[in-house]
C-alpha cells in the first residue's frame, strides 16, 4: 500500500514540476501537524433515534504512513426538565399548584466502540488511493444508554428519582396554606398553621407546616392528586474517532455531536 502511495507521490512531483507553483497536500499536512500529529476527520453526524444506525466514516493519514490503529468512541449526557400540577378542591375552593425542575446533568461515560485494524485484517486494507488516506467506515446502533423519557402523567412520579421528588414537592409546599394541607393530611399538627396576633388562623404555614409537607408527602398522594406531570428528555450524543502513529502514540481526535430525538 505504501508502494502505490510513493507511485502516487511521483506523479504529483512530476506534475507539480510542470505547474508554475508546487501544490503538495502532504507538505500541507506537515504544516498542520508538525509531523507530531495525524490528520483525522470523522463525518458529520446526523440527528437519530435510538436503535437508529449510523455510519461513522474517519479519514486519516500522516506523514510517514505510520497510523498504528484508529478508534471509534461515544460519550454524552442528559438533562430531563419535569413539570407536575397538582389539581384539588379544598375548604370548598378548588387549588392548581406547580412546579418545575430541571435535573443536574448527568453524563454518558466515554465508551469504545470499535478499534481497527481488527485481528487478522491489517490497516492497510483501508487504504483508499483516491483519497491517499486510510477511510474507515463503521456502523454504529444509537444505545440503550442514549434512550429518552417517555412518560406521562402518574408515570412520571414514578420513574423520577427521590431527589428529583423531593425537590417538586418542596416547590409545590410554599404554595399551599392551611385548607390544601389538612385536605392532604388531616392529622397535621396545629404547629404547621401561623396564627396572627389575636390567635386566629392566618391560613399561611409555618416553617414546621412547609418541613411536614416535605416529610410526609408521598409518591402515592402526589398521584393521587395529580392534574399533569411530563418529562422533557433533551439528550446529546458525541461520537470520536482517534488515530494514532505507531513510533511515538502521538494522536489526533476528530469529534461529531447529534442530538438524540424521539
């Protein structure tokens, strides 16, 4: 394979020779790395579903045809944003309570996909003398890992995390007063209730009423006075291809994000 690329670097001498001005892309590659680096570029990736297939394509080369192996990885991470309201008639006036949360991000660990060149097969088989690179196509299934959030309504309190709950609910306390709390919990102390100055029921709640909301609150009450819950799954999706030289491991890293959709 080298052969064919010293035959094709004679030609483009010989032409460049006859040209007012030499025009060498691996002079040009040389410039860009420093002879220390490869070149790589991964293609664009598109939009996708999960179980979608892409094809991930990385072109790579290097001065000294020393590329020793080139990988495939994917990463990512989710942010879900989840909206509750709550819907309930009480001392005979009807309430609607919301409150909205969007969670920490949470990160899809770096994850190798395929290394090439596979046992038996050397890199060389990837070489492609139209390109005068080594072209590497391999198709990827979008993963489990990258699947959205697909509920609503109940579900969606049952599928959040404890900490996820425990902060809609302590949104959806500060919004309740004395008639919504002993609807929802009809033994509740007189401690959770302000009084005012001549000894009557402000209807507002203590800072003991609010903690005893949050403490005995509970997926199943939540539901039961559930108007509407839903979940917004907004997932990113990064695919890498590095190269590396065989002599010194120096390597270079192509980088592609897509969006995962429904």
């Amino acid at each position: 394979m080298k052969t064919l690329r010293n035959i094709f670097l004679i030609f483009l001498l010989g032409t460049g020779l006859a040209a007012c001005e030499k025009n060498d892309p691996m002079d040009g590659q040389g410039g860009l790395t420093g002879n220390l680096t490869p070149f790589n570029l991964l293609a664009q990736m598109p939009d996708a579903k999960v179980n979608d297939t892409l094809m991930l394509r990385t072109v790579c080369w290097s001065i000294n045809d020393d590329i020793s192996d080139v990988s495939f990885f994917y990463r990512g991470f989710k942010i879900k944003s989840y909206s509750v309201k709550m819907g309930l008639i009480a001392g005979g006036q009807p309430y609607q309570l919301t409150a909205e949360h969007k969670t920490d991000t949470i990160f899809i660990d770096l994850t190798l996909i395929k290394s090439y060149p596979e046992e038996g097969t050397p890199l060389n088989n990837y070489y492609q003398t139209i390109e005068n690179a080594y072209v590497i196509v391999h198709p990827f299934v979008v993963s489990d890992p990258f699947t959205l959030a697909n509920q609503s309504g109940v579900d969606v309190i049952e599928e959040m995390t404890d900490h996820t709950f425990g902060v809609l609910v302590g949104k959806l306390s500060l919004q309740m007063n004395r008639p919504i709390v002993l609807s929802l919990f009809p033994s509740a102390p007189a401690a959770c209730f302000e009084f005012d100055q001549q000894g009557f029921y402000t209807g507002n709640l203590t800072e003991f009423g609010v903690q005893y909301v949050q403490d005995h609150m509970t997926r199943e009450i939540l539901s039961e006075h559930l108007a509407e819950a839903s979940v917004e799954d907004n997932t990113r999706a990064t695919i890498e291809s590095k190269a590396t030289i065989a002599v010194t491991n120096a390597y270079a890293i192509s980088a592609r994000n897509f969006r995962v959709i429904k």
